[in-house]
C-alpha cells in the first residue's frame, strides 16, 4: 500500500469566528512511519515520521477558495486533526 493516499473531507469551518462555512477540501495524506522507530531506537536510523497532510484544493461555500482562505486553513491545526482522523479512518 502506498504511504502517500489522496482524500476528499467535507465539513464545516469558522474563518472568522462567526461564521460558520461548508468547505470541501481535497488533500495528501502521508501514512507516518513506525518501521524507522524500530531501527532508530536501536541506535541507528532515522527517527520516526509522523502523519502528514498536505491541502491541495480547497472550496468554501461552493466556490474557489481566497488565497487568505487557503492559508487559515493550512495553519489550522483543528483542520488538520479532522483531515487525519478522516484519512486514517478511510484506510
């Protein structure tokens, strides 16, 4: 299986803390790596890797995302635990 899996996530999300928005967004999610761990505990190796996301597309409300859009829910850290719960749950 490929460590790299492409998902979709729809949910809802505030940009401003009071507006609440139904955004879509498409992103890569990168599988952490539990095999480095091992090697790395034994002295050797690289340290572990944890999961990753990576947004590639993002809608609010049915349109294209703003750049200032893009960018909150890049740094969003809610987001991003909804975007990898999503994605391992969907493995």
């Amino acid at each position: 299986m490929s460590r790299t899996t492409s998902h979709t996530l729809e949910t809802t999300f505030e940009f401003d803390e009071e507006i609440e928005s139904h955004i879509k967004i498409t992103y890569f999610y990168t599988r952490p790596t539990p095999q480095r761990a091992a090697s790395y505990s034994n002295g050797g190796g690289e340290p572990p890797e944890g999961p990753s996301v990576e947004n590639i597309a993002l809608e609010v409300d049915g349109a294209p995302a703003s750049n200032d859009q893009f960018d909150i829910a890049q740094t969003s850290d809610r987001l991003w635990d909804k975007m990898i719960e999503h994605a391992e749950n969907s493995l």
